[in-house]
C-alpha cells in the first residue's frame, strides 16, 4: 500500500511518498525506512518558476511520481491507497484528521481568513490531486487540531467576548503535528502510555512553539490566533505588549500591511540582531563577540525557560520535555543549558529529551488508519461509478 504526502506551503508543494513493509504494520513504526521517496517544487508563483500555481504543482509531481526510474515503486494511480494533506487552519471545526469531502473542503475553505497564505494554497492542491489522482481518497491532518483540547480559560484573550463570537479570535495554536509526534515518540522513549505522562514539548525551527501534553491531550501552547505569540523566532516578535503596535503605527506611519510585515519578517533574532535569522549565523557571530548575536541567544533561550516553568505549574508536574525542530535538533547546548538551569526547580527525574520531527511519517499514518477504518459513502460511490 502507498500513502502519498502533499504538503502546500505559500509558495511550494511538498510531497512524500510512504510505503507499506508486509512484514509488519509499518504506519505503526517510527523510523524512516518506509518513505520511498520524498521532492518538492518551489518559487511558485514566481518570476521564471515553471508552476503559476499550486494546480500546476501537482501535476509535476504526478510526472515526477511515473518518471521511468520509479517504475519498480509506482506504476499506476490505483497504486496509491489514499493522500494526506497538511492543512494549517482548521478553525474550531476540526479535533482531528478527517477524510476529505465536500462539507471538509468547504470548512478548510471558511477557515482561509484565518491562514490566508496556507488555507487556499492547500484547497488548489486537494482539487488538483482529485484531478491527477482520480479517485484516490484524501484525507486532512490539520496543524492546528491537536490544540483543539486546550481549555476556555487557555484559549480566551481577554478582550471582549463579542469578537470571540463574531471573529472566531481565540488561540488556535499551530505546529500540532509535530507536538503529537513528538509526545508520542516520548512516550515510547520514557517506556511508559503516553495517557500517563505530563510533557512539554518545545519545536524550534524557524517558527517557534511549545506545547503542555497532560495525557497526550495539548492542554496550552505558545502560538496563539496567529504564529505571531510566543517564543521569540527567526523573524516573527513572539510575546509582546499589544501597544506597541498602535504606538508604532502612528509614530512610524505604518499601514495596517506595513507593521504585519514588521512583526512576521522584520523581528525576532533578525531583528535584534541585525545578523541573520538562522539560528546558525546568531550562534556563530555570538561566538565572535557580537553584543546583539549574543542577547538575541540569550532571550531566545530565557522565553523557553519562562515558558517551562509556566507549562510545569499548568501541568500540575512533569516527566520530560521534548526538543525538535531544525535548532532544537541540532543544538544540544540549549537543551543541556535549560536542563542544568532548572534542575533545582524540576528535581532529577525529568528527563530532557531530543526527537527528530517527523510530520509527514504522522500524517501519512493518519491518512493510513482513517483510510484501512472507514469507507466513506463518496467513496462508496466513486468505486461503484468506475
Ligand atoms: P522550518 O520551521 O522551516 O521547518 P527547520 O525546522 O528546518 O525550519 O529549522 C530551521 C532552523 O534550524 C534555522 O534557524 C536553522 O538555523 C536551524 N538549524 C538547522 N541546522 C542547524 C544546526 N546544525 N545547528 C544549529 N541550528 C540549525
């Protein structure tokens, strides 16, 4: 059986194809010997890119999938048993991974204004997979449904409850594939039911978040309405007094567009910096001596502290805390800081952990199990036309 991945960012088209081991349920194995192979297509939308459109994408990964060298894997579309798609937004309609059908696509369609660079990128790519891939079932993995368990006092801001109702603005919460993944790769690390453990689980990557898992249920995470709340990262602000904005706007003149900009892409370790926002080149020129490199280290690594301790007072106790994400895999020194830092405060039996991330093995898996439980009706019908 072969799972396909699409995973439609802003401007490109990640794909992976998993396949089936017949000696076990592999879908139920964490390593990564089951993905066959994996591409992607970028700069859509471009200037000289070959695609106009994520539509577009898809039917080059199609291409790609039947190239001549793939034969032994891949022959026809029947081949593949069913899509995942990655989708960012799911509003509050969606706790969990949902196979695709007109109501899904319509929801994940209401949701765009609340990921407009995502949402409609991923809606193109799920109508160009039902066309180069007919009659293959699609199956939806949310990012933002792990955090759907979280609580209305963790989810409310407090402003007033109108706009909560007319606006839908609560915390939402993103990275949820990665903070289930890794939790439950914990669990098996730690050898006990993940429904027993308290973790925190801290993804570092470009974009930054943390989560609080009491009995593999998120109960609070560090992303809110938007990516923007939170930990400090690349380029977005994280935390900070909503004042600042209007104080900004006016006295810097900014339009509405202009300070979206400031806080996404202009903040964070770039900003306070003004050497990079990769977390390499921070490091590096901190090493050299850079004032500003080494406070933006600095308060990158004392937000996660704060959170930490704030998570383990959520939680009501702790067990581990779990580190992905391109910076959290690969700086060890972080993990070893905060781990040093608070032992006084967490006692010797929690375990400070390092996971690789694997969101498209756990979409794929969850793409599997919905795929092998239900047969939908659309189903049904599609079989019985053909
Ligand atoms: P994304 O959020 O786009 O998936 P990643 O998880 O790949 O991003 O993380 C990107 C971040 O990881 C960048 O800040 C990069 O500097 C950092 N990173 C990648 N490799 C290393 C490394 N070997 N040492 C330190 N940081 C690294």
């Amino acid at each position: 059986m072969l799972i396909l991945v699409i995973n439609c960012g802003s401007s490109s088209v990640k794909y992976e194809l998993f396949g089936e081991n017949r000696d076990s349920d592999l879908f139920s194995l964490e390593n990564r010997s089951l993905s066959l192979f994996s591409g992607s297509v970028e700069r859509i939308g471009e200037k000289g890119s070959s695609c106009k459109n994520h539509y577009e994408a898809v039917g080059v990964i199609r291409k790609r999938l039947f190239a001549p060298d793939k034969k032994r894997i891949i022959r026809k579309v029947d081949d593949i048993k069913g899509i995942g798609h990655r989708i960012v937004h799911g509003g509050e309609e969606f706790s969990k991974a949902t196979e695709i059908t007109r109501g899904v696509l319509k929801s994940i369609a209401r949701s765009s204004k609340l990921a407009p660079l995502h949402n409609p990128s991923a809606l193109e790519g799920i109508k160009a997979c039902a066309r180069y891939f007919r009659g293959i079932r699609q199956v939806a993995v949310f990012d933002t449904a792990f955090h759907q368990s979280l609580p209305a006092y963790a989810y409310l801001y407090g402003i007033p409850f109108s706009f909560y109702k007319k606006y839908k603005i609560r915390k939402y919460g993103f990275h949820g594939t990665s903070h289930r993944f890794v939790a439950s790769e914990a669990a098996k690390k730690l050898g006990k039911s993940l429904t027993k453990l308290k973790i925190i689980t801290v993804h570092l990557g470009n974009g930054c978040s943390m989560a609080a898992i009491s009995g593999g249920k998120s109960i609070d995470t560090t992303m809110g309405f938007t990516p923007l709340e939170g930990l400090l990262m690349g380029t977005r602000t994280g935390d900070m007094d909503p004042a600042i904005v209007t104080f900004l706007m006016e006295k810097e003149g900014l339009s509405v567009n202009e300070m979206n900009e400031v806080m996404n892409n202009k903040s964070g370790l770039l900003g306070l910096s003004g050497v990079s926002n990769d977390m390499r080149d921070i490091a590096r020129a901190a090493k050299k001596g850079n004032k500003r490199a080494h406070t933006a280290f600095k308060i990158f690594v004392y937000r996660i502290k704060k959170y930490i301790g704030a998570y383990a007072a959520v939680l009501g106790g702790l067990d581990g805390v779990v580190f992905t994400g391109g910076i959290g895999e690969n700086m060890p020194e972080i993990k070893k800081t905060l781990a040093a830092n608070l032992r006084p405060l967490l006692g010797n039996k929690v375990k400070f952990l390092t996971i690789p991330t694997n969101e498209e093995l756990l979409i794929a898996r969850d793409t599997y199990k919905l795929i092998k439980k239900t047969k939908t009706r659309e189903y049904k019908n599609a079989k019985s036309k053909t």
